[in-house]
C-alpha cells in the first residue's frame, strides 16, 4: 500500500504547517525579523529598528533548527528575496527593499507607531 501525498491546501502539509508557523512566530511581537546571520542586509535593517527605538525580535534561520522550512515558507508567502523578512504587526511588510522604501517615504514610523512599537 502507497501512502497518499498530502494536498497543498491540507492542514498537514508542509506548506501550511511552517506558514502556520512563521505567522505565529511573526505575532509575538510588534515587530519581527527573519534573517541569517551573515547576511549585512539583515544587519542594516536590525540596525534601522534599534536607532529607532524600536524592540525587534529577531530570528536567524541559519542558527534555526527549522530554518531551511522557514525560508521556504517565507519565498512561499511572496517574501523574495526571504531574508530580512520584516513583520509589523503580524504583518508581512516585505524585504529589506520595501522597508527602505517605508523609510524614506516616511510611513515606517507612522506604521510602528500604530504597532504600537514606538514612544512618541
């Protein structure tokens, strides 16, 4: 007997399951980053939160026990590249692109602060 595959849009397939996943792990916080250690884009967007007070958690996928599935979840949800992968109240925001973007346009701060990520 040959074991069925499971259907894509079933509870149980890894597509859901570490989506599921990501989007719990990316509403613990106001803000939450996915990146890998080595990666300088990952550094200067951590970098642009702190300066701005702002009290990111963080997440490594290079250091992650699950991290390969992770970043697969992530390209999965449209985030490309997948690192840094920014959330803002439970949100995808995007990459390191669409934050910069955010910042210079000037709607990052008005955004952490509706997250209530920011003092004013």
């Amino acid at each position: 007997m040959v074991a069925a595959e499971e259907e894509p849009g079933s509870s149980s397939h890894p597509a859901v399951v570490f989506g599921n996943m990501v989007r719990e792990m990316a509403e613990k916080r106001a803000v939450v980053i996915f990146t890998k250690s080595t990666c300088c884009v990952s550094h200067s967007i951590k970098v642009l939160f702190v300066d701005m007070g702002v009290n990111v958690e963080e997440h490594e996928l290079d250091k992650h026990m699950l991290g390969p599935e992770l970043e697969w979840a992530l390209k999965s949800m449209g985030c490309a590249p997948p690192v840094p992968a920014v959330f803002i109240a439970g949100k995808l925001v995007g990459s390191a692109t669409h934050v910069f973007t955010l910042q210079v346009s000037g709607r990052l701060r008005q955004m952490l602060l509706d997250a209530n990520a920011l003092w004013v």
